[in-house]
C-alpha cells in the first residue's frame, strides 16, 4: 500500500464553523506532513510530525490545529478560518532519514464561505 | 535561505517531442532533490528522487540530472505524450533543514496532440 488517503475530497465552511482534515497512511512512515497550496502556486509547508510529536510549526495561525494521534493517522482542525484559508490542502508522508521520498495525498479542497 | 527557480514557468510542445524542464537552487547543501507531476486539482505524485551523491535518476522515459555545484537539475521526459500534460514541481530539502522541503513553483507542459 503506497497510498496517502485525505477525508473529504471537497469541504465548504462558514466561518463559525469547526471542521476537521483527515489523513491516513500504511507505508510505516513516521513522519507526516500538512502543505497549504493556493491555485498555481507551490505548496506552503504547515506542520510536519516525526514520530507523532510536533517538530514543525511554520507559524501557522492559530486557528489551525493539528493533530497526531498515532503513527497511521493525522488530522487538521479548523475553526473560525476566513476567506483567505480556501485553498488545497495536501497531507503526505515520509520515512524518518536523510534521504525521505515524499508521498502525497490527493488533497481536501476547501471553501471558507 | 534555499530558493528554488523553475524556468519557464509554462511550456507546449508537440507530441512526440523531447521535453526538458529546469530546477535551480541556490543553496548546494542539499540532502536530496524530487521531481513531481501534480493534475489540476490533485495531489502531487513523486516522479524521480536524486539523492545528493547521485548524478542522474532514470525511471522509463523520464530522466532527471543533479549537478550540485552549479545547484542545477533537470528533468527529461523523452517522446512526450498528451498524458504527459500536467505541472511539474521539484523540491530540494538543505541538510539544515530537515522536513523543510522547497518547492519551485513549477512548469506547466502542454502536450498538444
């Protein structure tokens, strides 16, 4: 299984709304990632996670929260977002080492209403 | 800080036709460089991975070169085909950096038939 799989595909939210991102993976990587992409632009790191502990945070607003509960699984809530957050939002995954492929996920595209 | 520049941003060629795709960065102290198609819409999907001590990576028709001196790659794709007409993205991480991969901004191809 060489698949990152993200939950949902497509989200629409409101602003007041609290929403979370999903994603999983079975290859036993130990290091997980968050990537924000705005329309023909590359991705913007967020969050990386290595061995289920925050070892990233690229100053990311507050109003996203991540979330690593264990090593298969890693999830992005959202509360209060604006306008400006409706983007692609990739997850992927890779070994721990110097020499780490990346795998992507086939992203959640997301509209703040 | 390690930039990354991919130039031309677009391109079209004719079916058949040879494609070459250009990544500088300016920063040598590199751990590895990865070369990535991304579908409007989708996730990004690992195409060729050169780890810093490697001159070349070869997988079927795609080739992709290393010369760290001059923080050069480039990414071969011979006889290109329309399913070859996606957005190309490479991406180096600094041995100071760890988890911190840097994307270009990519090279839109157009396979025209």
């Amino acid at each position: 299984d060489t698949e990152v799989t993200q939950t949902p595909k497509h989200l629409v939210m409101g602003m007041t709304n609290k929403k979370s991102l999903k994603c999983e993976q079975h290859m036993g990587h130990r290091a997980m990632y968050w990537y924000k992409q705005k329309a023909k632009k590359p991705p913007e790191l967020m969050f990386v996670y290595s061995y289920e502990k925050l070892s990233i945070n690229e100053s990311v607003p507050s109003r996203f929260s991540p979330e690593c509960p264990n090593s298969s699984l890693l999830n992005l809530h959202l509360h209060a977002l604006q306008p400006e957050d409706s983007a692609l939002y990739l997850c992927a995954s890779s070994p721990v080492g110097d020499n780490e492929k990346l795998f992507f996920g086939s992203g959640t595209q997301l509209s703040v209403l | 800080k390690q930039e990354v520049t991919q130039i031309p941003a677009a391109l079209s060629v004719p079916e058949g036709e040879n494609l070459v795709l250009n990544c500088s960065f300016t920063d040598s102290a590199i751990y590895n460089l990865q070369w990535f198609r991304q579908d409007p819409g989708k996730g990004l999907t690992s195409l060729l991975l050169i780890q810093s001590s490697q001159r070349e990576q070869t997988s079927g028709r795609l080739n992709a070169s290393l010369d760290k001196s001059s923080g050069r790659s480039t990414l071969y794709i011979a006889a290109s085909q329309p399913g070859d007409s996606a957005t190309y993205l490479c991406a180096v991480v600094t041995t100071d950096s760890w988890g911190k991969f840097q994307f270009g901004a990519g090279t839109q191809v157009v396979v025209t038939p």
